[in-house]
C-alpha cells in the first residue's frame, strides 16, 4: 500500500518577532512562521495509538534574498514509529520517514540593497496529530495527519 502525502504550506510574515523558547531576540530580527499539513497511511494498523511515536527535525536556509525581501526553504523531517500485532498475534515494530518542505519569506525594512542576511534560530512551536480511520472500497485505511507550525527566525546586520 503506498503512503498518502499531503502538504500545504501559507507563508505568512509576523513582525516583530514572538517567539519566546530558545531563538536569540535581537533588535533586527524578523520572524516568520509556516504551517506544515501531512497526512501518511499507516500501514499495516498501529496497535494501539498512544504506541505511534513522532520524532521531527527542521532544518532551514536562506534561498534568496530579493531586494529587502528574505526567502528561506525548509524541510521538516518527520520519523513515525508504531507497532502492529499480525494474525498470529506477534507485535511487529514500523519505522516511517517524511521529508516535507515549506518555505515562507520575511520582508525587512533595509537601508541599504546591500544588507546581509542569515538565519539565527528556528523550532517546531507546535504540534497536533490525530488519527483516521477511512474506508475505501472494501479496505479501513489509518491515516495520520500531522499539523506543524514552524517559525524561522532572520538576523540582518
């Protein structure tokens, strides 16, 4: 059965910057956020769902800079663990990999066309997941859908 994979992602600009975990706050430092929709079949059944376990990795750069205006790229790397018992009753563990991308930009007030630009922080500020059942043709598919929201923060000289 092949996975299911959805995405969408609303790049938004949010100023000045809100975040409050472990990103550097500076006077000249913008933020944006994106939010990260997927959805992943689940196959075969996980057992049970409090045994799905999600680990997720961001990683971020700066694909252009147009003007005064920052673009960055981004993919969120999502390991999915789960179990499922067979018809003979024996659990079996299942190791899922995502590699998602997402971009968003930030739009700086520059003085000067020559400004630099560099990424100095970025983390997952939440995360919500929920499991589905769907019937399709005579199969119950299990679909996981995750929404993430990650916000990037921009440091101009």
């Amino acid at each position: 059965m092949e996975d299911i994979e959805r995405h969408t992602g609303e790049p938004f600009v949010i100023t000045p910057c809100t975040l409050n975990n472990n990103l550097p706050k500076l006077r000249l430092i913008k933020c944006c956020e994106v939010l990260i929709d997927f959805r992943t079949c689940l196959f075969p059944e996980p057992k049970h769902c409090s045994n799905i376990k999600v680990f997720s990795r961001v990683e971020a750069k700066i694909d252009k800079v147009c003007g005064c205006k920052v673009i960055i790229g981004g993919i969120l790397h999502k390991t999915i663990k789960f179990k499922s018992i067979d018809s003979d009753c024996k659990v079996h563990e299942h190791v899922k990999h995502k590699a998602i991308p997402f971009s968003c930009f930030i739009d700086f007030d520059c003085t000067s066309p020559n400004s630099l630009f560099e990424i100095s922080g970025y983390e997952i500020i939440c995360e919500f997941s929920e499991l589905k059942k769907i019937k399709e043709d005579c199969s119950i598919k299990t679909i996981f859908i995750e929404k993430d929201i990650i916000a990037i923060s921009v440091r101009s000289n």
